[in-house]
C-alpha cells in the first residue's frame, strides 16, 4: 500500500470516528459549530457564536434538532458551555499538554456557510500567536493553521492525527486565505473545568504585557527548559511592579512549576487560589525569586 493510500485511509477513518461528535450550532440567523465534551449533553462552542439574546437550536449527527442553553461563558477565550437534553451522545477528548509543533497534521470539522460537517486538512502554521479581540483584550497562545476556516466553523474542532481535539476554531483573517486560529486544548480544558466549577474564571491580575517565547539552544540547555515567558512592560502600582518585576526579565516558573506561555501563568494563578505567587526569573545572567500578591479580577 502506497504511503498516500495510507493517509487517507487514515483521514477518512478519523473523521468517521469523530464527526459523530460535531454539532451545528443554529442563533439568531447564524450557523455555527460545537462539539459535545460529555455524553451526558454537555457541549462546547465559541463565546461569540452564542452571544446575545435568541433561541439556540443544536443539530445533532443523528439528524436530531435539540433546544440548547447556555451554561457558561468566557469571553476572554471565546468559550461557551452549552446544555441540551440528551445523554448518550459520542464525545471527543481534548488532547492532553504536550505542545503542537509547527508543520503538524490537523483537521477542523465543522459547519462553514452552513454546509455541515465539512472536513479540511492542513497543518499547524504556528503557536502562541496573540489576536485583538472585539473587547479590545488580546486572545492570546492562539493555535494558526492553515486548515481552511471560514464563517460557520467557529467553535467546531481542530484535531490532531489521533483524533483528540487540539483546538477549538475561534477566528480568521477575513482578507488572508490559510489563516485561521483556534484555542489550544489545554487551555480549553482548564477554562472548562473553572466555569464547571465556579460558574465564572476569577483571573488574579499581575499587571504585566508579556509572551511566551522560545529560547536559544545554549540557554535553553542552561536553563533546563526550552520555552519562557518575556515580560516586556510592568504596569505602574501593579502587584507585579511592588514584587520587584521589571521590563526584560524572563519569567522561567510560576510556584516552582515551568511556565512556556502566557496561559501557563494565567492557569497557575487561577488554579491555585493562593493570595501570593512565587516567581522565578532571570534577570540578565541572574536568578531571583521574587513574591507577588495578585489582586482578583474577573474576566
């Protein structure tokens, strides 16, 4: 057998194994995607797909056309939990925290000007990208591929060769052609968890502009990790600017676990819940650790 034969031998069983668990997300007049995250009629789409008053209608792979509500929402990651009154329904794993690799196979299934379950193949263009968003925040650690997303697969699935979910489609460039973006599945799983749990993401605020950034093969060896957080600026009478942070320095670990981007921090201080934060850094050729008090804030 040919490796091309393979391939989509492969391809076309992933998607049959997978797009069972895409659904059409139907409001105010527009089309959109969702997957189901639990059997038990848990489902999970964009923020802005469900944004706004309006009857939600879920279609199902079995051809069923169910009234949905929304549970949660956030729209700093443009995630909306969404219920409907169904059990049994097939689901799809969100990949685990190993970090996607540039020039990895992907898929994005979903709804795309209302022609449902359309499948498109490519590969991970980049990671941790930062887009603006409409509330004039940054969408940040954001996934680019070059799968073809248009209008309608906003919040359906980008999955990986194993058919774990990598991403969840979130935005394109309407003037580009091959860009498009999802949210990475480890943030997803824990912003999932949160808003499960507590209804709302409570992110404790620092006060710095930073990104994850990968580091050179000799530091990188050095410091025992390939991947650090930059802070480019500390904002005046900031909880980081009273613990001591300053612009340039490189951010290794958040309460001694490693940290490789923005979200890794940001999932640190929610998770932990604790008043005070441990911060590692290298400042030029210098360690320090330094204590910050985050003040809460929801968002």
């Amino acid at each position: 057998m040919s490796l091309l034969r393979q391939l989509s031998d492969e391809l076309e069983a992933l998607v049959a194994r997978t797009a069972p668990a895409v659904v059409g997300v139907a409001h105010r007049g527009g089309q959109g995607t969702g997957l189901v995250l639990a059997p038990d009629g848990w489902l999970l789409t964009n923020c802005h797909v469900v944004r706004g008053q309006g009857e939600i209608r879920i279609g199902l792979a079995s051809g069923d056309d169910l009234r949905g509500d929304i549970a949660y929402v956030n729209e700093r990651t443009d995630l909306a939990l969404v219920r409907i009154g169904a059990s049994g329904l097939p689901s799809l794993p969100l990949a685990d925290r190993q970090r996607l690799h540039v020039g990895q196979l992907v898929v994005a299934i979903g709804n795309p000007l209302h022609f449902d379950r359309s499948v498109s193949l490519g590969v991970v263009s980049a990671v941790d990208r930062s887009l603006p968003a409409p509330g004039g925040h940054l969408f940040e650690g954001l996934v680019q591929t070059d799968a073809a997303i248009n209008p309608g697969n906003s919040g359906g699935p980008l999955l990986d060769a194993d058919g774990h979910v990598v991403g969840i489609n979130t935005a394109i460039i309407p003037f580009a052609q091959g860009i498009g973006f999802a949210v990475p599945a480890h943030t997803v799983q824990w912003v999932a968890a949160v808003l499960m749990r507590k209804g709302e993401v409570q992110r404790p605020y620092l006060g710095v502009s930073a990104r994850g950034i990968d580091l050179g093969f000799a530091e990188s060896r050095h410091l025992g990790q390939a991947r650090a957080i930059r802070i480019h600026r500390v904002g005046a009478a900031t909880p980081a600017e009273r613990a001591g942070l300053q612009d340039g320095d490189l951010l290794l670990a958040a309460n001694e676990t490693p940290v490789t981007s923005v979200d890794d921090l940001q999932r640190i201080l929610v998770l932990g819940e604790l008043p005070e934060v441990r911060l590692d850094i290298l400042r030029g050729h210098e360690r320090h650790t330094l204590r910050a008090c985050p003040t809460p804030q929801a968002v």
